[in-house]
C-alpha cells in the first residue's frame, strides 16, 4: 500500500470502496476479516490531519454492515426431521417446485444470514450459488440436517477454556506470541475477543458446526424439498 502521495479525495474514495466491499462484495467467511486488515494498513498510514479530515468516513465502517435480510415471525415446531424421514423424497426436489416459496423460505429460515445465493444473502458460511457443482441432493440436505457430521477446515472453530473456568468458543482471526482474537459471533465477525495465551486452560478444535441444527424443523416435507430445489435451481 502507497504510504504518500494521497490526496484527501482518494483517500476518501478507497475508505468508501472498503464501505462498498462489506456489503456488495461476494466472498467466502473470511472476507470481512480480510477487509478489515485491509482497512488497519491503510489507516495506519493517515496522518493525524488526514485522520481528522476523513473522521466522518472512517465513523461508517465502523458501523456493522446492513443485513439484506428480513425479520419474520416466529414459526412453529412441525418435526424434528431426520434423514430416514425426508431422503425417499429427495428426487422430489426439481424444478416443478414452487421457487417462490423456496426463495422466501431460504430468508424465514435464516440460510440467507449467513450465505450468499446468486445476488443475495450473506457471507459467513459457504457461498451456495454453484453448489450443485459440489454436492447432489443428498449430500446437500444431509448438509443442513447434520450440520455437524462433516465440517469443512476452513469453518472450524476453536474451543478455549481459561484458568478462570470460562469458555470461548469463535473463530481465530489473529493470534501472536501473546494472545489469540477470536470472532465470537458467526453472524457478526466484528464481534471479537482477544485472549491472553498466559490464561488459557486447554485449547482444541471444535467437532461441532458454527451453524446450528434444527433448522428445517419449523418447515412441512414440502417447503423443504421447496427450499433446497431453490438453492439448487441458483
């Protein structure tokens, strides 16, 4: 990154493209992370009059991202589907169903929060637009009803009890010879803790997904084979 030779306007219009990136970019989970080190060297070459001139600018990034999706009401429990009870269907997940209702269930269900299909959603978990090219129906719904049996790296994340008897459980973002920052809220990467290494406990990798079960058990047999033909369909 050029330490000179800015002017306030281009200094002001690269903070703005970083604004941009947060919320229109497509990326995979690690993306906010790695624009906020970007912002962190570039901010680290203001000058004190430069860092008073783009103080307005510099106060929008540090206001989380704008989530496109909505809050619905809360739906009731149906069934706590299993694999046995929806994979005699699954050839039922084709283009004959009903792509609205998919589509709008893929926000009620909370999909939308943390992946990102064609030109909506967001960027925590894997990106789901060419997932057909990765997973078939199976292993795609095995996906969602066991979140937890298959769990790629690059998702997991790290258990750490202290000396004190607490526990924190995130995603490692930064760690020296000193401390470890975790990302503590799956939905929010802003959100994070920094750690002494001098006070942890144990330390392990975590067996469990940061994205929870249970989540089409507020759905009908039918929306859900609606649902995963409307990811599929993408």
């Amino acid at each position: 990154l050029a330490t000179n030779g800015w002017t306030t306007d281009e200094r002001r219009t690269y903070f703005d493209w970083l604004r941009r990136a947060r919320t229109g970019f497509v990326g995979a989970n690690m993306l906010p992370t790695a624009l906020n080190y970007i912002r962190a060297d570039a901010e680290a070459t203001l000058s004190p009059n430069e860092r008073a001139s783009l103080a307005d600018t510099l106060a929008v990034l540090n206001k989380p991202p704008t989530s496109n999706t909505t809050t619905n009401a809360p739906r009731q429990f149906v069934k706590g589907w299993t694999m046995v009870d929806l994979e005699p269907a699954l050839n039922q997940a084709n283009s004959r169903r009903n792509p609205v209702r998919g589509k709008s269930l893929f926000h009620e269900t909370g999909c939308a929060q943390c992946h990102r299909l064609g030109s909506e959603g967001g960027f925590i978990g894997p990106d789901l637009t060419a997932v057909t090219s990765r997973f078939d129906r199976r292993a795609l719904l095995e996906s969602i009803v066991e979140p937890s049996k298959v769990v790629a790296e690059v998702y997991r994340t790290a258990m750490i009890e202290m000396k004190s008897g607490a526990i924190y459980d995130g995603r490692i973002v930064s760690e020296d010879a000193k401390s470890i920052v975790l990302a503590i809220n799956p939905v929010d990467p802003d959100q994070r803790r920094r750690i002494s290494k001098a006070d942890i406990a144990t330390q392990r990798v975590s067996d469990v997904s940061p994205m929870p079960g249970g989540l089409l058990n507020t759905l009908t047999r039918d929306e859900i084979l609606d649902l995963l033909a409307w990811i599929r369909s993408a």
